[in-house]
C-alpha cells in the first residue's frame, strides 16, 4: 500500500473511506477499458476481476474500526466517453452498458467472497434524467436493478448544477426508482460535490452553495 494511501486508511479520524478502484486484470494499462467490452468477461478474465477485489477486500477487513466503501467513477461518464451530458448518442453506449453491468457483478462477487463485514461494495452514477428523457440507457436504469450492492452514490453534479432545491428533489426521484427497483433507498450516498470559484464567480459564491448543497444533504438524512 502505498504511504499516502495508508496515511488516509490509518488517521482514526475517519471512520468511512470511499475508495475508487480499478482492478488490473481489466484497465493495467490505465488506458485502455477492457471492463467495458462485454466480450472480456471470459470465465478467466472474470475470475481474476473476481478475485483482486477479494484480496483488496481481505486486505482493508484488518482495519476494523473502519468502514471502506468500494466504487468506481461516474458510470454514466464511463459508458458515454466522459460526455454522458453532452453526447447522449454515444454510439458504443449501448455495447458499454453491458459490459460495465458485468464488470459490477465481478466487483460485487469479490468483495462479497472476502466476507469482510467493514468492506461495502458501491455503484457510483452521475445521470439521472437527460438520459432517461432522451431515452437512453443510464447506469440508474439499466444496471442497478441488476447488481446487488451496499450502497448507490451519486455524482449529483446534474442536480446542484441547477439548485440546491432541485437536487433535494431529484434525491426523491432517486430513492424512489431505488424502491422501485427492489433496492434500499436508504442507500443513497451523494458521491461527489463540489463547487469550483471560477465556476460560481467567487469564493464566496462556491461556499455558499456547497453550505446550501450540504444543508439538503444534512435535511434528507443522507448517510
């Protein structure tokens, strides 16, 4: 483990980590995304997907007064180039979804195998509705109701991008698809947020909203 990773897992001030993790077998490269080719997942390639998240999830289980919440990054932007927003039309979307549902399903099956009670196993997805209105395939859609998973974080940035106001709405639409999907919507975790001055105009202005965003947060008892 690399010292600064260990730094992070260590300080007993935090009782959580989130961790985005790749595995070797699919992305050794760090380039090129074998996890979304649904032809990759050969009994052997899913085996030793399988199996790298059961050794880091036996590795992380020592730390017992810890929680670790195993993810990826943004799946909407993953499948859809980095362009879920703005290039809806991703022509390899469709083919990616299927690959990157099984590549959720090995993850799952690791980290359960490792039987470590403090490793938790997340789906991160950063889309919630111009896909779903442009009749798109989403990772909220078409890949959580079909992975067993401890928790569903979102990237809200499709939200709060808007208001504070909408993403407290859109984190109803959430938990109910959740519920309609047999999931617990109790489950949602807000995966990322952020606020850039440039962006907002000011400092102050960024502080302002991460407050507002972090106050809906708080009100609707996010974990």
């Amino acid at each position: 483990m690399r010292p600064d990773f260990n730094a992070i897992i260590t300080d007993p001030k935090f009782s959580t980590v989130i961790i985005t993790a790749y595995d070797w077998t699919s992305f050794a490269d760090c380039t090129t995304q074998n996890f979304l080719d649904s032809t990759f997942y050969t009994p052997s390639n899913t085996a030793a997907i399988e199996l790298e998240f059961t050794n880091l999830a036996n590795y992380l289980k020592q730390f017992t007064t810890k929680t670790f919440i195993i993810t990826n990054w943004e799946g909407d932007n993953a499948v859809y180039g980095g362009a879920a927003y703005s290039d809806p039309n991703y022509p390899q979307a469709p083919a990616n979804i299927v690959g990157f549902k099984k590549w959720m399903l090995a993850r799952s099956a690791g980290i359960s195998a490792a039987n470590a009670s403090n490793v938790k196993f997340g789906i991160e997805f950063c889309n919630i509705h111009s896909l779903e209105n442009l009749g798109k395939p989403s990772i909220l859609n078409n890949v959580i109701p079909y992975v067993n998973a401890d928790y569903f974080l979102y990237s809200a940035y499709e939200s709060f991008n808007v208001s504070a106001n909408q993403l407290a709405t859109d984190i109803d639409f959430v938990r109910s698809k959740l519920t309609g999907f047999g999931k617990n919507p109790n489950a949602l975790l807000i995966g990322e947020m952020g606020f850039s001055k440039n962006d907002w105009g000011s400092a102050i202005n960024a502080a302002d909203s991460l407050q507002k965003t972090i106050n809906v947060v708080v009100q609707k008892q996010i974990p």
